[in-house]
C-alpha cells in the first residue's frame, strides 16, 4: 500500500465514495462538452451548405 493513503477502512471507503462522486462530475461534464462539440460542429456544416437544411 502507498504512504499517501489511509491504512484504516472507513477513510478508505470514505475516500472511494468521495472520488467515485468526482469522477461522476466529471464524466457529466465530459458529455455536456461532447454534445456541445456535436452541436457546434452540426452548425458548422449547416452553414458550409445552407441550401441542404430545407
């Protein structure tokens, strides 16, 4: 086990919980950032062929 840790269970469960909730956040984050990328890349291409939406 690494110096950096708690060697007792309960503050190494309570910081299993604490990081798998920030990977969560960050997951979320990651889709809304991809969504928008989609968006914006959809615009993008709408407005090279702005004859092709109708």
């Amino acid at each position: 086990m690494t110096d950096l840790l708690p060697s007792d269970l309960p503050r190494l469960r309570t910081l299993r919980t604490w990081h798998a909730m920030w990977v969560e956040r960050i997951d979320e984050a990651i889709a809304v950032a991809e969504q928008l990328e989609r968006a914006a890349a959809g615009r993008g291409a709408a407005a090279a062929h702005p004859g092709l939406d109708r």
